[in-house]
C-alpha cells in the first residue's frame, strides 16, 4: 500500500480528500502546516506527498525546496494542489523541482491519474 503525505491547511479540503484517498486505497497522512509536514516526510517516508502553496508559517515552495535539500526526502513525488495558478507560480514551482502542480479543486479522475504517474515513475510495476 502506498503511503501518501497531504499537507493542507483548510479542513474542508485535507478531511474529504484522506477520505477519498483512503478508500483508493492509500495509506494517508495528513497536516495542516509545513513544518509539520516536514517533520512527517522524514518519520513517515511517504511515496508521494500533495501539497498546497499557501500554508500559515511555512508556505509550500519553503516546504519543497527543505524536501529537495534533506537526503531522506529529496526523492519523494512532490505535487502541489493548490488554488495559486498564475503561469509565473505554476513556472516557480517547476522550477524548483515539483514533480506537477494541480488546480483545486482538481477533478478526481485528473488527480488520481497524477498520482499514479508519479508512484509508477518513483517504483516502476
């Protein structure tokens, strides 16, 4: 079973999507700040992390570019599903390595089809 990170500060969006998420059947951890995401990347090794840009504290790119720079978490699939969708936030995020970036809310067919392209490159079936 795949393990899945969501950091996400609304709780009308990280509730209904670990839900969703968990009846896909993934194992799902869920945050609603950076820092605790952070904190939960290194403890929990998720395969694949869903982030949003804008977080209270720490927003998403601080959280991405810490992910990139820790030798446990570099690897890991990074998308970040966010409402921040302008072309020059959707060019800084793919800049600094996010692995895809999602408008919320994203259609649920377009959202788990990106997470398994991201899980099948991470381990090939």
């Amino acid at each position: 079973m795949s393990k899945i990170l969501i950091i996400e500060d609304d709780e009308n969006v990280l509730e209904p999507l670990t839900e969703m998420l968990s009846c896909e059947n993934y194992e799902v951890t869920g945050t609603t700040s950076g820092e605790a995401g952070l904190k939960l990347a290194v403890s929990v090794r998720p395969d694949l992390i869903l982030c949003d840009i804008v977080l209270p504290g720490m927003d998403g790119y601080a959280v991405l570019k810490a992910l990139r720079e820790n030798s446990v978490t570099h690897a890991i699939p990074v998308i970040f599903l966010t409402g921040q969708v302008s072309p020059k936030e959707i060019q800084t995020g793919f800049g600094m390595g996010v692995d895809d970036y999602l408008c919320k809310p994203a259609p649920r067919p377009v959202l788990l089809a990106a997470i398994r392209k991201h899980l099948q490159k991470r381990r090939p079936i």
